[in-house]
C-alpha cells in the first residue's frame, strides 16, 4: 500500500511544489466544470467498445464508479496530497479492479479528462490577437497538446502493459501450476479416503500401495507407518485385554476374601470398643466417686484445723481464767486481812469508846457496826476463796482436757491430710487409667473406622474389579473388530498371558498366608 511518504517522494520528483499546487488551485472552477462531462464521455465509450462493455452491463455500479472518479478529479483540483488523496486513488482503483476493468483503460480515462481541461485552460488563458481568430489557434494549440498527452499516456500503457501481460503469463502459469497440484492433491485425497473408510470399518491392513508424485509420497509412507503403529498397538491391547481379564477375575476374588474378613474384623473391633466403653465408664464413676470423697475429706480436714484452732484458743482462755482466778484469790487475801484489820480497829474503837462513857456510846455503837460489817466481809471473802479454789480447780481440769483434745484434733487432722493425699492418688490413679482407656477406647474407635472403610473400600474395590472384568469384556469386543495379522496376534497373547496368570496366582497364595 502506498503511503503518504512515498506520496512526498514522487511529489519532489514531478517538481510538484507550492507554485505548481496553487496553479492547480487556479485551475480548480475548470477542472469541477470539464471533468464531468470529460468522465461522461469516457464512460460512454467504454460502454460502447467491445473489450470493456461486459464490465459496464450494472449500470448502478459503472454511475458509482464514475460519482467517485468525478469527486476525486475535484481533491485534485484542491492540491490537496495527504493521506485522504491516496485512500481515495486506492480505492478508484478497486473499484474498477472489481468491475474488472484493466489499468489500460483507466488511463485513456486520464487522457480525455485531461485533453478537455487543457482545451478549456487554454481557451480560457490564450490571447486575443488582431491577425487571426483566437479561438482558431487555442483549438489548434490544444488539440496539439491534448494529442501529445494521448500520446504520453498510450506510449506509458504500451510500456506497462508489457509487465501487466508478463504478471498475466505468470498468472497463468501459476494456474495451471495450482491445477495440477490440486489434480495430485485429488487424487492423494481419493486414496486416502477409500483407505480411511476401510480404517473407519476396523481393517488396519489397509495400506496404501500406490506410489505418490513429489513430497506426497511422504504422507502415504507416514500413513502406511501409522497403520503398521497402529496394528502393533491393536495387538497388545488384545492381549493385554486378555491379560487383564485374568487379573481381574482374581482381584476380583481376592477382593471377595478381602471383604469377608474385613467385616469379621470390623464386628470384633466393635465389640472391643463395647467393653472398653463400660470399662471406661465404671473408672470414670470410681474416679468421680473418689474425688467426692477427696472433696469430703478435705472438708472434714478443715473443720478438723478449726476445730483445732479453736480448742488452742480455749486452752489459752482457761489459761487466762486460771491466771484470773489466781488474781482474785490473791485480792480476795488481801479482803479478808483488811477484814481483820478493820475487825481489830473496830475493836478498839470500841474499847476506847467503853473508856469514854456515855459520850463514846454512840462511836460505840458505830464500831460495833464495823465489827460487824468486817466480820461479814471476811465470812464473805472465805466463802468466795472457797468458791474460788473449786472453780481453779475446775479450770486446771478443763484446761488440761482442752490441751488433751488438741493434741487429739491435731492427730485427726494428720489422718484425715493422709487420708486425702491417699484419696488424691486414687482420684489420679483413676482419671489416668480412664484417660489411657479413652485412648486405648479412640485408638480401637479409630482401628474400627479404618476397618469400616477399609470394608467400604473393599467393597468398591469388588465392585470395580466386577466392572473392570465388564469394560474388559467391552474393550475386547471393541478390539476384536479390528483387522490385524492373526499370527502376531495370537504369539502376542500367549507371550502375555502366561506371566500374568502366575503373577494372579502368586498373589492368591500370599493373600491366603497372610490370611
């Protein structure tokens, strides 16, 4: 395709500058009002001869071409050679290669178009003169130049059309080329679709014997190669059909034997997992029951260390009373000897008050009072020291009982820790044989489930051999439709077939001993 680079290029080389574009320009009202009529007058012509009129029968598309050329032929006359002046030259150009008009003719096209504007150019331009008619030389002059274009463009499609009919020599030759390999191609194509049916029908000996021209003789020894390939591969499917035939039917009751034992396991291990399961839980009652008992008896050892506390404290209070007491009784001595004494003063009082006469009667009578009054203090203060000595006598006894049932708690609070810790070690005893028998009891959970499935497997695993034995049996009947060489076929087999019932019966026999 042409681009506008190449456009420059050929635009230097027509010294098509600036100056030349705007002659162009000036041309323009000439080249918009003689093109039609010039492009009329070639599609008239071209409707009218011989070689060119078969390509004009649709009117339609010969008043298209011509609206096209006439619109392009005014681009020109706007100088205008950018990339919309060359899409449209390209496409003028199809669209008269799809008419099928050759570039011959579009460039007598060109020669009229441009005999008619040179004529009106100079009719326009020329210069009046006094001597002779100005339209008599303009026409003159232009039917020189108009003729000396018809010449330029004629001699330029003589010169091409040498090349245009050497590309259509090799057009041709290239034709012919192309039918006789599309004769060769046919033929090749015939041969292998009659071989190919046979193919299709099962028949692998269906070789193609007849010699191909040039490189097609390669695919028919690719072909015959394939077939030989193909017929081989027929061969050990057969027999590995067979083979595998008797695989699967011992599999198959291997598998039988398999299933059996598997669920006789299967039933044992839930069995097992039944037993372990009350074992497990009467552990779990006695470490339960323990426990409680730890419970209790670390609560009785509690009670026990108050009891203790308390009895400590008591003997510490009947110590203190007992101190009390021994105060009291030491005041109580104190009372009766300021008993005496006040006794001994009152009596005194008395004998000086008996000395004094009847002025001492009445300190008499209080001395006597005081006797009296000291007398029953001292009677008072013996029956409380009494009191006082059976009561500490009491407090000695309490006391020591208080300090015999300590020692006696504190021995019951040893047993009672003894006996927890022993509590504690049958609770821990009791929770790690229930939790070794709940791992023993998943582990057999597990072993079961493992066996569940091995028996659901086992029973896939038969039912697969059953349907392996099945598709074997297709596979064979599939097979056993294609035509291969019997000879091959049978050595095959027997060469394959021995080995492969041994290797079933080997593993019958080790499945059986470790049964």
């Amino acid at each position: 395709m042409i681009d506008l680079p190449e456009v420059t290029e050929r635009l230097r080389f027509l010294n098509l500058d600036d100056a030349a574009k705007q002659n162009l320009i000036v041309l323009k009202p000439i080249i918009e009002s003689e093109a039609p009529e010039a492009l009329d007058d070639f599609y008239r012509r071209l409707s009218r001869n011989d070689a060119t009129r078969p390509f004009f029968a649709d009117k339609k598309g010969s008043d298209a071409a011509k609206s096209q050329l006439t619109r392009h032929w005014q681009g020109i006359a706007d100088a205008e050679f950018d990339e919309n002046f060359v899409e449209s030259s390209i496409a003028i150009g199809r669209t008269h290669a799809r008419l099928g008009l050759a570039p011959r003719w579009q460039m007598g096209g060109y020669a009229l178009v441009l005999e008619r504007v040179i004529e009106k150019v100079i009719e326009t331009r020329w210069p009046k003169s006094v001597f002779r008619s100005r339209n008599t030389v303009a026409a003159q002059v232009a039917q020189e130049i108009g003729a000396l274009v018809k010449a330029g463009i004629l001699d330029m499609e003589l010169a091409n059309s040498d090349y245009i009919n050497e590309l259509e020599t090799r057009h041709k030759e290239s034709e012919a080329a192309l039918a006789r390999t599309q004769d060769e191609l046919r033929a090749v194509l015939t041969a292998f679709d009659e071989k190919l049916q046979l193919l299709a029908d099962g028949d692998l000996t269906a070789k193609i014997d007849t010699a191909f021209s040039g490189e097609y003789d390669a695919f028919r020894a690719n072909f015959n190669a394939a077939l030989d390939g193909l017929a081989e591969a027929m061969t050990n499917i057969n027999a590995a059909v067979e083979s595998f035939d008797a695989t699967a039917g011992g599999i198959a009751a291997a598998s039988d034997k398999l299933s059996c034992r598997t669920e006789q396991q299967a039933a044992g291990f839930q069995e097992s997992a039944a037993a372990l399961n009350q074992i497990t839980e009467a552990i779990v009652q006695n470490a339960n029951g323990a426990n409680r008992v730890a419970d209790l008896v670390a609560g009785a050892r509690v009670e026990a260390t108050r009891s203790s506390e308390v009895m400590q404290g008591a003997n510490v209070a009947m110590g203190a009373i007992k101190d009390s007491f021994e105060k009291i009784s030491g005041t109580l001595s104190m009372i009766d000897e300021i008993a005496f004494q006040t006794n001994l003063l009152a009596l005194n009082a008395g004998v000086e008050a008996a000395r004094a006469g009847e002025a001492g009667r009445g300190f008499a009578v209080v001395a006597q009072e005081v006797r009296v009054l000291a007398q029953r203090s001292a009677d008072a203060a013996k029956v409380i020291k009494s009191l006082l000595a059976t009561s500490s006598s009491h407090v000695d006894h309490g006391v020591k009982s208080v300090a015999e049932t300590g020692q006696t708690l504190n021995g019951v609070v040893d047993r009672v820790a003894e006996i927890n810790k022993l509590l504690a070690v049958i609770a821990s005893s009791s929770e790690d044989q229930a939790s070794c028998l709940n791992e023993v009891n998943y582990a057999i959970a597990q072993m079961d489930q493992v066996t569940q499935q091995n028996a659901a497997m086992v029973e896939e695993a038969t039912a697969a051999a059953s349907s392996l034995r099945f598709e074997s049996s297709r596979l064979a009947d599939s097979v056993s439709r294609f035509k291969v060489r019997r000879h091959t076929l049978q050595i095959a087999a027997t060469a394959d077939i021995a080995p492969r019932a041994k290797e079933v019966e080997e593993f019958e026999a080790r499945w059986d001993a470790a049964a």
